[in-house]
C-alpha cells in the first residue's frame, strides 16, 4: 500500500472511471434523453459527495484564521461561502440562491449576469475562496447580495451595540458599495444604511436607531452595488463583529 493514493488497483480504478465520466461529458450533447437523465441522476448523487469531501479537505489543509475579536465583542461571524466549497447554481430571473444564508438580488435578463466560486490565489488574502459576480451590460435597476445573519446575531442585542463590518473586494472597474444593515423587530424593522469606502469597514452604531429590544427577531445585512455594468465585482472576505459601544 503506497501512502496518499492508495494501491495499484485502486489508482487504476480511479482513472478508469474518470476516464468514463469525461467520456460521458463530452459525448452527453448526442446521448439519447433517458440514458441522459440516468447519468444526470448518478452525476448528482456524486457529486453530493465530492462537494462534501471537498468541504472538509479545504478546511483541514487551509485552515481559515480565525477573526481577531476586539475587545468587548460578544459575537463573529463570516459567511461559509468563503471557506468551504460550494457548487452555486444559475442565475435566476430575479434572485439566485448562492449558499444557505445569501441570496443575490436583481432585476435584469438571464445572460446579463454571472456569479461563481473561486480560488482565491492572493497572497494578502486568509480565506480559500472568494465570490466572483460578472456583469455585463446591465439593463436592470438593482443588484443586490442579501446576507441572512445567523440567530446568534440577534441574541441580546440591545441599542448599545455596534456592528462592525469588514469587507475585502476587488472591482475591475470602480465602482460605489453601500451595506444596509435590517432588524426586524416585531412587524417593524430598522434600516441603517453606509456606504462602504476603500478601507472596507463600516460600523451601524444602533444607538441612533429605534429598535425594540424586546422583539428582535432576525438580522440580514444587503450588500448593493450601484452602476455594476461591465464589471467583475470579487468578494474575497466579508466579517461581522458585534460589541457593545464604549461608555462615555
């Protein structure tokens, strides 16, 4: 048994069905439909499973550093999409579903928009991945990237917290990121909406706000992009920390 692969047998097992499955692709624009729906039902059911393993050996063999945590902060977070793999669908008419807890927003045709996962190969950079969102000419209104906040966000959140978001980007044409963070609190929610600069950080200091601590339900931040057309907009790293504001 030799070490990382496995024996002989298991190595030629391996290229053997490797070889079969490319085989398969690029054959798959003449295969006959119920042949085709079989291999497209078998494709899945595997790649289940390599997404998983995949998963797990990218956060074994590049661990993720965890987010400094300033003094007083009683919760972090950063979106999975930056440190696992993730295989996100097409584009949608109007929304995508890009992980458990994002969504991307928008209001323009199909071959307007491209969004997918990639390595992200910058030195400066801590995570494995990053968020790449292609735009073309852009007819529509909006495009927007909803982030659903975990429930831990929302636990004794009170008016005396801030909200610190980093985000490191990448535009290949500049272009204007506003955040706006949403607590919804009862029927009612608070809005608080920055623009985020070159140094990527905002703070949403909710002391201005008018949230009823009592009923604090869910919490989402909405990443929004004004102007995106013919742009390639890279989302390498995106934190949350909550603290409680100094004392004065």
């Amino acid at each position: 048994m030799s070490k990382g692969y496995g024996s002989w047998i298991e190595r030629a097992l391996f290229k053997r069905s490797l070889a079969r499955w490319a085989e398969e692709a690029d054959r798959s624009e003449k295969t006959d439909l119920p042949r085709l729906k079989a291999l497209r039902k078998r494709a899945w059911a595997l790649r289940s499973h390599l997404d998983r393993l995949i998963a797990q050996s990218e956060s074994r063999l590049r661990p993720v550093p965890a987010i400094p945590r300033p003094l007083g902060a009683d919760w972090l977070w950063r979106p999975d999409i930056f440190s696992e793999a993730r295989a996100i669908p097409l584009v949608g008419t109007d929304r995508s579903r890009i992980s458990a807890d994002m969504t991307l927003f928008h209001d323009c045709g199909l071959g307007e928009l491209g969004i997918c996962q990639i390595r992200d190969r910058d030195p400066q950079s801590e995570t494995p991945f990053a968020l790449q969102i292609d735009v073309f000419e852009f007819q529509g209104g909006f495009l927007s990237l909803a982030i659903d906040l975990p429930e831990a966000a929302v636990q004794g959140l009170r008016r005396k917290h801030v909200i610190m978001l980093s985000v490191r980007s990448k535009f290949e044409r500049q272009g204007r990121m506003f955040a706006r963070l949403n607590v919804r609190h009862g029927p009612n929610a608070e809005q608080i909406l920055a623009e985020v600069d070159q140094s990527g950080t905002v703070e949403f200091d909710l002391v201005y706000s008018k949230l009823n601590e009592a009923r604090v339900e869910k919490m989402w931040l909405d990443l929004i992009f004004e102007d995106p057309r013919m742009n390639r907009i890279v989302l390498q790293d995106l934190t949350m920390i909550r603290r409680p504001r100094a004392e004065i």
